[in-house]
C-alpha cells in the first residue's frame, strides 16, 4: 500500500511517500481502506517530537478517518467487506495513522458511516467533533437555554462547537480574527460574533444582560484566567482542552467564592463508550445537517508534508489562515 510515512520525528521534511506492506488484521480488528483523512495539532506534536509518545517506525501521522471495509479480523462479526466507516483515535499512543491506503483500526474505535454523508465531511469532523462534543456535554454539561462563549470559534474545534451548541439550544457567542470568519460563524446561527480586537468583557456583558456567562469553552492556548473567572456566572463552568504551557495567574478567591468549575481534558484519554456517545450525535447531526465541517484546504497523499506545513503555519505560527479542517484525500 501507498502510505506518508517519517523514520524520525522532525520537521514535515521527514515525510516520505512510499509503498509499506499492507496491514493484517489481528483479532478484533478491521482494515479499512481510507477514503479521506484529516489533520489535526497533535498530528503536528507527534510527528514533530513535540509530544513524547511512542511511535512504530516507519510511523504513519494522522487521527481521523473515513473508507470502507476491506476485511474484519477474528471476533468482528457486526462490520463486513463494504460498509462504510469512519472514526478517530489513530496515529496515537503507539498505533500507526491515517495517511495511508489502508489501515488495521480497532472495532471499538470505528462508526458506521451515515447515508448521504461524504467520507471528507465525516474525517473532517471526527477528533475536532469528538473533542466539542465532550467540551460541550460530558464535561461542561451544557443545557438548552444556556450562554456559552468559544473563543476561536472558526478554528478545528471551534467550527464544531459553535454548530454543537446551537443544536444543544444553548445560545452561541464566539469570537473570531476577521470579518471573513464572523460571516462564516454568523451562517452557522451564532447569535453573537465579536472580533478578538474588541472589548471581550464588555461584549459579554452585553450578550448575557450583565449575568454572566454559563459556559466558557476555552479553545486557546493562554487562557486569562483574570478575564475568565468575572466573565461568568455564579457556578458557570470553564473547560480547558488547550494549552500544555501555559502557566497562567489565576484569581482564587472570586474563582471559589461564585462556585466556579475548571475542568480539563484531552479527547484521546476519554473511553471508546465516551466516545461513541459523541460519534452518534455527530453522525445525526451530519446527516440532518446541523453540521457542516468547513474545509480549509484539499491535498493528495503525495502532498502530506505541505498540508503539515499549512495547519502548522496556521496553529504554531500563529497566522489564523486556516479556517475549518485540512484534509488529505487518499482513496
């Protein structure tokens, strides 16, 4: 099979493109022939050395997928040749990636596909959707009728929560880098865009009457913790799932004294069962279509070190080109 592939951690200068022997199925496995994969940040960690985890080599990159069965290993008996599939969770803690023709996926880590829904829409929403999915619900426990604030919100993520929330009934304020992406968020139905150059308590002031807020999700990297805690409502919550160096100040007092929540997380740590919930919601949202991942840029497998190179520009370089999902389309 044709695979991107690095020997060493370093720069999208390692990827080679090349054949690599086909994977085998061990039991309770399923190959998939992959259709689309998408990129991710920790794609970049991983493959940079960023992000210590062990790795294969050759190592295949990449999280998210979608294709249809090749063959199940022993024990599968619900998925056969045919079906259409999609799902997350590779290229992580030592199992190899995405960006390849053909990968060996555990059974609990795949999802049918849903009729109607194209194999790039459900790889471009897979891990970023899983992630606003559990920021949104598992951990925030957001509520119809809610006010919730996403910064970032035409990001990977972002772009997730924000269509999440509305379909939750919760009402959306999120901020945003240019006119271009408020345009885009505000066709999603956010009944709030602000620019990240504005007076953000002010804005939020304004948008939750002076009650505060009931939900901040924060997508970036330094949170404020000192803007944060008086943006929010007595016992609102805070979910974090960005930000491995950030040593913020954080106001204690005004923090215990409303009763506030601050919680963590990070998608891959969460189970199968956790993340199946999610998978479930996303692919009947997709098929309705209350989703619609935007796609920022389309590359081929042989193209895989320039798509690095683009979310990494984006997301590590800080310029904010990227709106939506980069993808690689591979079958």
């Amino acid at each position: 099979m044709k695979a991107a592939f690095i020997t060493a951690t370093g720069s999208p200068d390692q990827f080679q493109v090349a054949s690599l022997p086909d994977p085998v199925a061990a039991s309770g496995e399923v190959i998939v022939r992959v259709a689309c994969s998408a990129l991710n940040p920790i794609d970049l960690y991983i493959r940079a050395g960023t992000i210590p985890m062990p790795i294969p080599l050759p190592f295949i990159p990449g999280c998210d997928f979608a294709g249809k069965v090749e063959s199940v290993g022993e024990g599968v008996t619900d998925l056969k040749p045919g079906d259409r599939v999609w799902g997350s969770n590779q290229g992580l803690l030592g199992r190899q990636g995405t960006l390849a023709e053909k990968i060996a996926v555990k059974r609990e880590w795949i999802y049918r596909s849903p009729d109607g829904v194209s194999d790039t829409a459900l790889a471009a929403s897979a891990l970023t959707g899983i992630t606003a999915h559990l920021a949104l619900f598992s951990n925030a426990g957001l509520k119809n009728g809610e006010t919730v604030y996403i910064p970032g919100g035409t990001g990977g993520v972002g772009s997730m929560l924000v269509p999440m929330a509305l379909a939750a009934g919760a009402r959306v304020l999120c901020s945003v880098g240019s006119d271009e992406k408020a345009a885009l968020a505000q066709s999603w139905g956010a009944q709030t865009v602000v620019h990240k150059r504005d007076d953000i308590p002010a804005r939020i002031a304004e948008f939750t009457g002076g009650k505060g807020l009931d939900v901040w999700i924060e997508t970036q990297r330094e949170p404020n913790f000192m803007v944060m805690v008086p943006a929010i409502a007595a016992r609102g919550r805070m979910v974090l799932i960005a930000g491995r160096t950030a040593q913020p100040l954080f106001p204690v007092g005004p923090f215990y004294v409303k009763g506030l929540t601050l919680k963590g997380f990070a998608m891959f740590n969460a189970t199968p069962e956790e993340q199946a919930v999610c998978a479930a919601d996303i692919g009947r949202w997709l098929a309705a279509g209350k989703l619609k991942p935007t796609i920022a840029g389309t590359f081929t497998l042989d193209q895989a070190a320039q798509a690095h190179r683009l979310l990494e520009g984006s997301t590590l370089g800080m310029s904010g080109q990227v709106v939506g999902k980069v993808v690689v389309e591979i079958g």
